[in-house]
C-alpha cells in the first residue's frame, strides 16, 4: 500500500467514525435532554419531536412490557390469549402481542438499567436506529467501497424519518434492521455461494424479522423477487441452499411465534382478527387509505431532494449498475404489495427504504458530477452537506401523512391514558374500546 492510499484509508475511518458519532447523537432519545439531564446542555443542537404525548400505539407498547415485567416471559401464550379474548369483543383492531422481540428486547432493557416501560421501548428503537446507520454504511462499504459509505452514512444520519423512529416506542425502526440486514446477508449470499457463514447468518436474520413483526410477507416477497430477477441480471450465484434458507428461516421464526402464542391454533387467530378487523377501524379508514401513489407524495414531502435523486435512476439503469438493479428491485417489488394493502398505507412503513433510496440517490449525484473529474469529489461532498443541512431543519417533522394522521396521534394519546385495562390469565391486554372512541373523535375532528 502506497502512503497516499495509506493517509486516505485513515481519513475514511476518521469520516466514518465521525458521521456515526453524530448520527448517535441525532438518535438518542429526547428525554436524554430533558432539564436537570447531564445532556440538557446541548438540547439546542437535538432535534426534538413535535410530539410529545404518548401516542396510543405506545401505550399497547407499554402495557405489553409492563405484563412481561410482572409475570416473565412464561406468561406470553396467557398474554395472546388475553388479546384474542379482547379483541373477539372489539369492534376495531389492536396491536397484537405477536411483535415479540421488540417487546422482549424493551423487557430486557429493563431488566438490565432499570428504566421505566415506555423508556425502555424508547431506548430500544433509539438503539436499533444506530444499528441501522451502522449497518447501511456497513452494505454500501461492501457494495461500492468506503468512499460510497460515506456519503450513505451521511445522508442516513440526517435522514428525518429514520430519526422520527428513533424517537418514539415504536416498532417499524426494529423492523427496518431486521429488513435492511436481510436484504444486505441475501446480496452476500449471492456473491459468496456456498458459505455455511453467510447462510446461517442470513437464516437468523429472516426468522428474527418475522418474530419481529408477524405481517412481514412483503419483505419475503421482495427478497423473492430478487431471486427471480438473478437469473436474467446475473446478480450472483442462486443456490438450492439459498432457495432452502429462503423459505427454512421465515419458518423457524413462525415456529417460534406458535411456541410463544401458546400454539398454532392462537398464532392463526390473533393473526386472521388483526386482518379482520384492521380495516373495519375508523382510525385505519382515515388515516391508511389513498391511491397508488400516496407513498411517493409521502416520501415527495419528506425527502423531496432525495426521491426526485433517487427517481433519476430510471434513467441510467442498465445491467452494469447490478447494485443499483437490486435496490430498484427490492423497492419496486415491495412498494407493489404495500401499496395495495387496503386501509394500510403510512410512510413509517416504508422506512425500510430510506436505505436503498439513498443510495440509488447517491448513485445519481455521482454521475452528475463525473464530467468535473478533478473536482467532483468535492462537489459531491458539499452537495451531500447540503441536502443533510437541509433536512436538520426538518427532523422535528410531526407526521408523515396527512393533516388527519397529524391530528390523530394527539387524540389517540389522550385516549390511552383513559383506557381501562382488563386482566386475562396473568397478562394485562387493553381494553379495545379505546380504539374505538379515539377513531370517533378523529372522525368528529375531521368533519
């Protein structure tokens, strides 16, 4: 190694450390900053939510972690009994018990600092965003080099609906590095057949996702769809143990949710009432609804700069830009099935796109900026710094839908904290009435 390449393998470590230091730092959660907090000092420089409630997602959250506490994980299948007792009465659809790692890993953060449930599911999302940077700087470094992870790490630490998940007990920032890894292991596998390493890895990963969260199907498909288009864009080598892992992994994590859910028989039914009755709900009905399109006005509003960038590989696509080819594929085949979810659209969904958007984003900026030769790394470093300074003034965005979605969180927060919660076995389930009343006043509001 030459020591000019030498000095710039350590400037990229430096740059790399950096961009990770303060994406952690955008990440950490707001009550950090809180008056009389050793961090309050610096709450002029953190992005703060526009909502400070507890929305009513988070309060299911809570009370899931809070039954955890009290009984031990011994006690789940009489939790999911609970649930399917409570939700058999409701008229609407609450979240089911089923996204278990989110909530165990929130009961094992309690466990181990000692914080509140609501905190420890805050901390929890806070710390599966840092995975995520860490993890997309990681799949670009081995997709492009450390050059091209740079400028991802970059664009992702600044990203305003990856630090909006990192804010709040929610669980689609756990779910987007379940999604993100998978992606990432199934590329590996198919540029490295035949490593029992990648395999395994790759076979965790996609049982991890399902226990994660139990609808995750598009995800499935779109890995899918990946494989079916190797065999005309030549991504790498599909083999049957690939094929196998595709399909062993889901398997093994909904194995485990039938052990969790106390058998087959209520992992089916939770699952067939939650799809029942998700579109039945007045809630779902006024704030998941739109045409085809509505994610692109969504991510339009959010990250103009980035998806109009992004878009702008339609126009370059060929069969040399293979990296490239995978994320287009990997979007497309799942924005297909998520946009057709009746009464089920909503950008923290899509959250799992915001990696492979920015790189097809970045993909872009480099090649407008190639004829300047001499100049375009420089170019392409402040066009970066540019797009992050714009979006630090949007990281407090309150919501990604509509004025009805912005509305509906407050109603809902002030919902949970007047709904009663009922007992079954040993598990505390909340009363599903809530939900209803909530969606009636959201409808109230609206007219």
């Amino acid at each position: 190694m030459t020591e000019p390449q030498s000095r710039l393998s350590k400037i990229n470590i430096v740059l790399l450390a950096f961009i990770l230091a303060l994406g952690i730092f955008l990440r950490i959660p707001p009550q950090a900053f809180s008056p009389g907090e050793p961090l309050h000092a610096l709450a002029g420089l953190h992005p703060q939510p526009a909502f400070t409630q507890v929305g009513f997602d988070e309060g299911l959250y809570r009370q899931y972690v809070n039954a955890l506490i009290k009984d031990g994980v011994i006690s789940y299948p009489d939790m999911v009994e609970g649930y399917i007792d409570v939700q058999n009465k409701a008229p609407n659809a609450i979240l089911p018990p089923l996204r278990f790692l989110y909530i165990f890993a929130a009961y094992v953060w309690h466990c181990v600092f000692g914080c509140e449930a609501l905190e420890a599911l805050r901390y929890v999302a806070a710390f599966f965003s840092v995975l995520t940077l860490s993890l997309a700087m990681l799949f670009t470094a081995r997709l492009r080099g450390p050059t091209w992870a740079l400028g991802i790490g970059g664009l992702m630490a600044f990203a305003p609906t990856q630090i909006h998940m990192s804010q709040h007990a929610l669980i689609d920032g756990v779910f987007t590095f379940w999604a993100l890894l998978s992606l990432w292991l199934l590329w590996e596998n198919l540029r490295a057949p035949h490593d029992w390493k990648w395999l395994v890895a790759y076979a965790v990963a996609l049982a991890l996702l399902v226990i994660t969260k139990e609808n995750s199907f598009f995800v499935g498909i779109a890995l899918l769809a990946l494989l079916l288009a190797d065999r005309f864009l030549q991504f790498g080598t599909v083999t049957r143990g690939l094929l196998l892992v595709t399909v062993a992994g889901p398997l093994l994590g909904v194995v485990i949710l039938v052990c969790l859910a106390g058998g087959l028989g209520n992992l089916v039914t939770s699952y067939q009432l939650l799809v029942s009755k998700a579109s039945q709900t007045p809630y779902a009905i006024l704030t998941g609804d739109g045409p085809w399109y509505r994610y692109l006005v969504d991510l339009l509003l959010v990250s103009p700069v980035i998806l109009i960038l992004a878009l702008g590989i339609i126009f370059r696509l060929n069969r040399t830009l293979k990296p490239e080819l995978y994320m287009s594929i990997f979007i497309a085949a799942s924005y297909l099935v998520m946009c057709n979810v009746k009464y089920g659209m909503n950008l923290r969904y899509a959250n799992m796109w915001d990696m492979p958007l920015r790189f097809l984003a970045l993909s872009t900026l480099l090649a407008m900026v190639a004829p300047l030769r001499r100049y375009r790394n420089v170019v392409l470093g402040v066009a970066v710094a540019l797009i992050c300074a714009t979006w630090a003034s949007a990281t407090s965005f309150p919501a990604f839908a509509s004025a009805t979605a912005a509305r509906a969180p407050r109603i809902c927060a002030a919902d949970t904290r007047r709904c009663a919660v009922r007992r079954s076995s040993s598990a505390l389930v909340p009363a599903a009435r809530c939900s209803s009343s909530a969606a009636r006043r959201i409808s109230t509001s609206e007219r």
